[in-house]
C-alpha cells in the first residue's frame, strides 16, 4: 500500500533524533518515500525546559522544519519519553486530534521510568548531565525528569486529559488516533544489568507502557458503602502492550526484529475500525511468545486527598486478603515496590507481580488505609468496612467493576487509584484544640 501521511519520528530522553536512524532505513526498505520520513531532536538536558514545553516546540517545528501544513495529517512513531511529548501535545488543543492519525510508541515511558529519579541525583547529573560548555553544563533536564517520576503529577493530569476525558481521545475508529505500543521483553545486560529492574525493558516498566488504564475512585467520605468504590469512566479503548521477544530499551530502538518491522508497517496502514481490531489480533499471537517468558506486572499510582481537594502526604497502604479460615491477613507483595513522588507524596507509585502475587491471593480483598497529619490537634477520619473514625480505615474491595469488565488486578496496566478522607479536628466529642469559645471574657 502507498504511504498516506508523512511519518514523524520522535526520541527519547538524553538521547537525539540519529538514534532512528535504523528505523528510518527500515521503513524506507518497505517502500516509504525517505523525503516523508521527518525526524526531529530536541534538547533534554537543560533544567529550564519542561516536557510540555518540548509539546509546543513539536507543534512549532511541524509547520517551520518539517513543512506539514496547520491541517496536515500525520503518524508518529516515538520512543521512550517521546511518548509524553506526542501524548501531551495532543491534549494540547481540539484541532489536533483531527492531524495525528497513528501513534506507534517503541518502549514508550507512557507512566514514568523507574531511571527517572535517579537522574535528578548528583550520580544522575554526572552520568547522564550535559557535557556542553557553559550554563547548562552538568544539567541533566530536571523538570523532564520530574514529569518522568514515578507518580508524577504531570502523567497523573495527562491520564485524566487524554484517557479518562469527556470524549475519547483514542478510539476505534477513524476519527481519533490509532494507538500501537510496544516494548522488548528483556532488561539490559553487562555493567547496566545492575540499575536494571524487573518487569522492566531495562528503562521503562511493562506495565507502564500501555495506554489501556483504568481509575477507582474511593471515597471515604460516603457513610454507606455502596457509594464508596466506583469505577471512573474511561474515555479511551484498550490499547494493549505487544512484547517483542529478545529486545531491551535500547535495541528495540538500535536493532528492530523484521517481525517487528512488519507490524509497524502493518499498523501505518491501519485505517478503520475493522483493520484495527485485526491488527490487534496478530499482535496477541506474536505478543504471547514474549510474554509466556515473563511475569505479569501491574502499576497503580495512588492520591490520597481531603474532602477539600487537598493532598495528604503521609499514609500507608496495604491489601489484606481473607484466609480460607475467613481471618484477614495482609497480602505479601503487593507494597513491596513502592514510591512516593518528590513533588508530592500524595502521589505513590506500587510496582506489583501478579504471578507472584495470584499464588497468595485468593477470594476477597480489603485496604487497609492509615493516615497522618503529623499533629494530634488534626486527624484524617473516613469511613470503613466496619466502623467509622478509626486510625486505620479498612475497605472492603469489590471483586469487579463495571459489571465484571475491570478488576482491580489487570496486567500491563497502570491503575489510577484516587482515595478522598476527611480531615477533622479532634476531639470529636467536645471544642477541639485548634478552635474554642472562650467563656467569662
């Protein structure tokens, strides 16, 4: 089939617009014209510049380098953070829905990369930092950094803009992006095995590549518990992670497989919503190989808030899990990888294995939520399973929501979780200590 639509192709963070130089070629083998092919590179290693600033420069050097017209449509393919600028100009403006037509993501960092943190360190600045002489010297692009975090606020606001909106932004059909990701099965080797993690391509989780994330919104504010837990509506379809056997980070992007080749040609022709669910079917069968070698992982990223919408920062949580003698006991595994975001500790990051996991789950589920204000004038107080105005609140977990389609335990999924408590001054039973009358005066 000809090539419809220019193809952009869009890099990661510390790295320039070279390293496509093999899919570039790649494509160029299948027939697409090398004069459509645009690829860009843009400066990541500076403290001053944000990934929402990259957004706008991409819009920018559309029109200005790559001579796309403001109404031209385009495909893009992105690797690593390239992912959040596409996504994050996307959400940008209306309009823009109506040019991007395919969304290829190569190992996308689509929730962050565990790596994210550590570069924002003095070890992160010395290895990763510029090497250009003069004020950026040593940078090592903090504020890209920050919104790469674990947990982050920006993926945390761009998950609402643009995959759980009013209106779909990734749909079926036609008339919203076609979204493919993919990302190797295998972390890196040598010396950089070291900073590796599991369920990780060596740089970003497997769970945090694909765009298919669900949100539960718990609030412990409800004095019944029907009204407690719901499922917040998804705007956009499932788009599920394709594993690539035998590719880590770097090589998916260095030594693309041919099979891999093939399915991103196939994707660029994609062009309805009948096409699209065929795609997906051979990407499952090629995606089982890969990951039949692996475990399964899940992220969900949690806030815990007041009734007033502000952010609680210090609070635990656990899962308990009803032993087959009907006791409950804490669930193994489930906070064993946990961080909490720097610029803002409401925001927790759980990395989870659920093959590791599903061999001590079994039937119902309960959370078991404390929190602290670092003062006994104020409490945080909701309401539990059994009784209200507890130290720790326990929830009882549904075992599905939307009728059975979501449960809590999916893998290769990034689940939002958004928990809201009241805060009180205490005591409750008479004038607290932050305010009384005073009486004689």
């Amino acid at each position: 089939m000809a090539q419809e639509n220019p193809i952009v192709l869009v890099h990661g963070y510390s790295d320039e617009g070279k390293s496509f130089k093999a899919w570039k070629q790649a494509l160029v083998d299948r027939g697409y014209d090398r004069e459509r092919i645009h690829i860009c590179s843009y400066r990541s290693l500076t403290n001053e510049v944000s990934i929402k600033d990259i957004a706008e420069a991409f819009d920018r050097a559309l029109r200005f380098r790559a001579g796309l017209r403001d109404d031209q449509p385009f495909d893009a393919i992105v690797h690593s953070t390239g992912m959040l600028v596409v996504r994050a100009w996307h959400a940008g403006y209306a309009r823009r829905s109506r040019r991007l037509k395919r969304l290829i993501g190569l190992a996308p960092a689509s929730f962050g990369s565990p790596m994210a943190h550590k570069g924002r360190s003095f070890l992160g600045a010395v290895f990763k930092g510029s090497r250009n002489a003069g004020p950026d010297f040593l940078e090592a692009g903090d504020m890209i950094l920050d919104g790469l975090e674990l947990g982050s606020r920006f993926t945390w606001d761009l998950a609402h803009a643009d995959l759980l909106g009013d209106e779909a932004t990734y749909g079926p059909g036609s008339d919203t992006p076609y979204v493919f990701t993919f990302c190797g099965n295998k972390g890196y080797g040598g010396m950089r095995k070291l900073v590796s993690e599991e369920g990780t391509d060596g740089t970003v989780r497997w769970a945090a590549c694909a765009l298919n994330t669900r949100k539960i919104k718990v609030n412990l504010t409800k004095h019944t518990a029907e009204q407690r837990i719901e499922a917040a509506r998804r705007s956009s379809v499932d788009i599920p992670l394709v594993m690539v056997k035998g590719l880590n980070h770097g090589t998916i992007l260095e030594s693309p497989t041919k099979e891999l080749v093939s399915l991103v040609d196939k994707a660029l022709q994609v062009g309805s919503e009948a096409q699209f669910a065929e795609w997906k079917k051979a990407a499952a069968i090629s995606s089982k190989a890969a990951e039949d070698t692996v475990d399964q992982w899940q992220q969900f990223v949690t806030r815990l808030q007041d009734e007033r919408g502000d952010p609680v920062a210090d609070y635990n949580i656990e899962l308990l899990r009803k032993s087959p003698k009907g006791k409950w006991q804490r669930l193994e595994g489930f906070d064993l990888d946990v961080h909490a975001y720097s610029g803002d500790r409401s925001l927790r990051c759980f990395h989870v294995n659920l093959t590791d996991l599903a061999k001590r789950q079994t039937g119902a589920l309960r959370m078991n939520l404390t929190a602290s204000s670092g003062t006994e004038m104020v409490g945080y107080l909701g309401f539990g399973s059994d009784n209200a105005s507890r130290s720790a609140i326990e929830v009882d977990l549904p075992a599905g929501f939307d009728d059975g389609k979501m449960k809590f335990f999916h893998p290769y999924t990034t689940t939002l979780v958004e928990i809201t408590i009241n805060r009180e001054p205490l005591p409750l039973d008479r004038e607290s200590r932050v305010l009384e009358f005073i009486t004689g005066a």
